[in-house]
C-alpha cells in the first residue's frame, strides 16, 4: 500500500515537472511527435493500400482459379523458353471443361485488347473484353441499366456489347439510357444492352478499370480479333471459395492433362493461377515497404529520444538540490527514480498521441483512390512504441538521480 502511494506521489510530480516547463515540455516531444507520426504513417498507408488491393482482387472473383498459357508470379529465373512455345487456351477447351468440372458453380472463357469504339464523332480506345456468359457469376460486374449476355448471344456471335460507365460518357455525353443505341468497333455495328455501374478509381486493376472497359460476347470478339496472337484465359469458380479451391485445381489440371493427352512424365503445358497468388506478390511488396518505413522513421525516434534524455539530464541537475532534501527526509531510491522516468514516459507519450492524431487528421484527406485507415492496432503501436522511447531515453537519467548522495546534492547550487 505504501510503495502504491509512492508510486502515484512519483507520478504527481512528474506531472507537475511537465506543466512548470510547459515551453520545454513542448520543445521536448517535437522530435517524438515527428518520429511516431512517420513510422505510424507509413504503416497507415502500407496497410490501407494492403487492404484496398485485397477487396479490389477480391471483387475479381474469390475462389476463382483462372487457366492460361502463362504464370502470373514469375520467379527470377524465370524460364521463358519454357512458356514461349505452349500452345494458348481453345475455346473447345473451354467447351470440354465447363461439360466435364464436377467441382465449378461458373465458368468462362475471357480474352480482350485494346481498341477504338466510336458513336458518330465521338470515340474512345479502351479495353475490349471477350466473355463468355458466366462471366458476370465470376467478376465483380455490375449492370447498372439493360442485361447481361444470354447464352444465344453468345452461341451465334451477336453484336451486342456492354460499356463501362467512362466509356458510356465518352461516347454518349450528356446522355441518359442508351440502352438499344448502336456504336461502332472495327467498323461493325453493335447494340448497347446494358451500362456498368461506376466503380471509380482503383489502386490496381487487371486489365484495366471496369470503367474504361466494354464487354462482348466472346465469340463474337474471336472472330473479330483473334486471327493473330490469341491468349486467352479460363476462369473457374469453386463452389467452396475457401476450401474447395484446392479440389477445383486438381479437377482442372486432371482435365487439362487429359485433353491434351500428357503423359504422366510430362510436365503441364499450362498454367493455373490463383488470385491469392497476386495478394502474396503485393504483400512481399509491402513487407519491404514497411521494413524501409520503419527504418526511416527509426532514426526520428532516435533523435526524439535523445532529446529527450538530454532535457531529463538537465531536469536532474536543475533539482539536485530537491532530491537532496526528498532523500533526507526519507524519500527511497526508487520515488526518485520513478519521478525522473514517468517524466520522460509522459513526454513520450505525450509526444506519440500528438503524431498519432496527426495521422488521424490525414485520414480525413482525399487520397484518390486509397482509402486511409487509422487501425487500433497501429494506434497502440505508436503508444507502445513512445512508451519504449520514453523508458529508454528516461532510465539513465532517472538512475543517475536516484544514486545522488542526499548531503552533496543538498549542497548543490
């Protein structure tokens, strides 16, 4: 009970140290609001990117396993003669896997390029898709006005097309439903049937923003465009994204292998991707990041916390002649210690909260497309962290007056 009421009785006058040299107190934790709100930053950002990239490649498709001739992660010996001569994906293929997977609840074959839409006089080169009509079951396709594909549409090569809410506006501004309006690719006559809903900016995007795209039925788009290098991909979804994925890779390869009749010696002449795959490249990415962060913001902390200690040394000389006195009257080692180390924790802290909001106040700003995110488990690294800082840069002085001799720091000036 005694060492409790020492204990707080330390931490009163450290609190009133720290409001007698206000302007001080100020000065003193400007190097820790700076070395916290940096690392804080930096891992702010890291993990709201992080985050956004997930739900972005989310909306691609979860449980989906996509088919093609080529890796999506490459290593960095990276056989590229191993890949050059495999044969792409068919549309038979395609055929032969959606009659045959037992383990898919949506399939669909997909290839696009780049190419020029035009309405009268207005144009627009974007990204042109070719999709089979599961597609919208496996991507994050919204139809805002009209419908998607039916399956005839795709069986006899209709014109019809879908736009991307971009596109719609460069080809028809200021307009409303175009929905049976006709526009023109590679000089062929197409009817609009449906406009996607505006998704905005994003930090990544495979093939391009939703926005900026057009979809046409995919044989259609074979026939139009794949005379010279077609490379499509297959996309499959599980039933079971989280754990039937495994089962549908193994269901795919086995089919695969089947149809193009591999011997069990040879190896597979194609390629099986996972989404998940994309998110390991990203956080390898941001792993690093941080590691630089960190590293950076490290040597703020330093230079905070060496301020510190150096403000606590002479806080210790200034009342030399005080600690005299609170020893002489009995006043043990350790309530000194405490007094000169809580001061040292709360200028820290103190410091830390300051760079902590200041970051909450950035979350406020309009980043584009990155959405910033303050977590609770960053705010509590930051406080942990100037904890440390404060403990470290407090020790020394702190144990320095605590072995002060009460008779020589009585007579101290």
């Amino acid at each position: 009970m005694k060492f409790l009421r020492q204990l707080l009785e330390s931490i009163r006058f450290a609190w009133q140290a720290l409001r007698t040299n206000l302007l001080r107190t100020v000065l003193s934790l400007l190097g820790v609001t700076i070395g916290i709100f940096s690392i804080v930053a930096v891992f702010t950002f890291v993990d709201s990117m992080n985050m956004g990239i997930r739900e972005q490649i989310d909306s691609f498709g979860k449980g989906v396993v996509y088919v093609g001739k080529w890796p999506w992660v490459m290593s960095n010996n990276y056989p590229w003669w191993k890949y050059i001569n495999r044969p792409t994906m068919k549309y038979n293929e395609f055929k032969y896997l959606s009659d045959n997977l037992e383990n898919s609840q949506a399939i669909s074959i997909i290839d696009g390029r780049q190419t020029t839409l035009k309405n009268e006089n207005n144009s627009m080169e974007t990204r042109l898709m070719g999709v089979s009509q599961d597609y919208n079951k496996i991507s994050d396709v919204l139809v805002e006005s009209g419908r998607y594909f039916l399956s005839n549409e795709t069986d006899n090569s209709a014109f019809v097309v879908i736009l991307g809410a971009s596109v719609k506006e460069a080809l028809f501004p200021n307009r409303g439903d175009v929905i049976g309006e006709t526009i023109k690719i590679n000089g062929i006559k197409f009817k609009v049937i449906a406009m996607m809903k505006k998704k905005g900016e994003d930090l990544i995007s495979l093939g391009g923003s939703p926005d900026e795209q057009a979809f046409i039925p995919y044989t259609t788009y074979a026939s139009l465009f794949q005379k010279d290098q077609p490379e499509p991909d297959i996309a499959v979804k599980a039933y079971d994204w989280d754990k039937g994925q495994e089962t549908l890779e193994g269901e795919v390869t086995g089919l695969m292998r089947s149809r193009r009749g591999l011997k069990p010696t040879q190896d597979n002449n194609f390629s099986i991707n996972r989404l998940d795959g994309a998110v390991k490249f990203f956080e390898s990415i941001f792993a690093s990041m941080n590691v630089g962060g960190g590293i950076i913001a490290l040597f703020s902390l330093l230079v905070g916390g060496f301020g510190i200690a150096n403000i606590m040394f002479v806080s210790v000389k200034e009342r030399t002649n005080i600690i005299g006195i609170q020893k002489s009257l009995g006043a043990k080692n350790y309530f000194i210690l405490f007094q000169f180390l809580f001061e040292a924790v709360f200028l820290s802290l103190i410091g830390g909260a300051v760079g902590i909001f200041l970051v909450w106040m950035m979350s406020f700003i309009n980043f584009g497309s990155l959405k910033l995110v303050l977590t609770v488990g960053n705010v509590m690294f930051g406080l942990l962290t100037a904890t440390f800082i404060g403990v470290l840069s407090g020790i020394v002085p702190a144990w320095v007056a605590a072995r002060l001799d009460p008779v020589t720091a009585i007579r101290s000036k």
